[in-house]
C-alpha cells in the first residue's frame, strides 16, 4: 500500500531556490513529495541566461510551459518562440533544449515525469557554474550520466 503524499502549497516565488548561472530555479515539487511520479520546478531565466546543451532523456519524458517572457524552445528539429500559455511536450529520446532570446525575463515551469531526483541534476550544474566558472566539460558529462541526460553532438 501505497502513503499518500503530503500536500505543498506554496505562494508565488516561494520553495527551495537554487542559482544556477544567471538563472534561478525553484523547486515546487521534487520526486520524493510524488513518489517519484513527477518534479515541477520554476525557471526564471533572465535574457540571454544558461542554457542546457541539446539534449535527451531516455527514462523520462519533459513538459515546458512558458509563463512570463520569450522562450525559444527546440524539440527535435522544430524550433518554437515559446509565449506565455506555450505548452511543449518533449517525449522520450528526443532531442531539446531552451533559452531565453528575448529581451526580458523569462518564467518557465518545466515538469519530468518520472522525476527521479532530477533535482541532484541542477544542484550538481549549480555547483560546477558556480562563482561563474566554466564547468569541465568530463564533469558536466558525469553530471549528466547520473540523472539521465545525454549530450546530442557535444
């Protein structure tokens, strides 16, 4: 038998924040408080901020939603000028990323199903852009091995 989960309920800007580069993320939800079934994190990236290299997962399926601001978003060989309201359903071994090419900041709620503990994933990018350095790139790729993310052509 399954323990139902304990609910969250957080005002606007509020759970654990974590910088990343120029960027900030908060966690809403992380898969612990799912039972590994989703984590909702809130990205404001701010113009011109960290973007993560084109990418896939292969155990876990991501959702964008664009609520503030310009996000480009590429899923496959599309590219989508994300408004607020823009939805992107990334399946499975398909290749994405984003960034915000606009001129302000930008809010972005990304989901994983299943979550994991894809949160590790950004504390440990958090860690090697620290202090603004530039990660090494065996690091960063260890980085990504750990919580199912694979470089596409890097």
């Amino acid at each position: 038998m399954t323990l139902p989960t304990k609910e969250i309920i957080l005002a606007p800007g509020q759970g654990n924040h974590l910088q990343i580069g120029n960027s900030d993320v908060i966690f809403k939800a992380v898969g612990a408080d799912t039972h590994g079934h989703l984590g909702l994190f809130e990205n404001i990236i701010q113009p011109g901020g960290t973007a993560p290299v084109l990418h896939i997962h292969r155990q876990m399926e991501e959702l964008f939603y664009v609520v503030e601001g310009e996000v480009e978003i590429q899923v496959g060989t599309q590219k989508v000028q994300g408004q607020p309201g823009a939805f992107v359903l990334v399946p499975r071994g398909t290749p994405h990323t984003f960034a915000n090419t606009g001129k302000t900041p930008a809010k972005l709620l990304i989901m994983f199903c299943p979550a994991g503990e894809r949160e590790k994933y950004f504390a440990g990018l958090g860690e090697l852009l620290k202090d603004g350095q530039t990660p090494d790139r065996e690091a960063l790729l260890e980085l990504m091995q750990q919580f199912d993310q694979e470089p596409v052509d890097f």
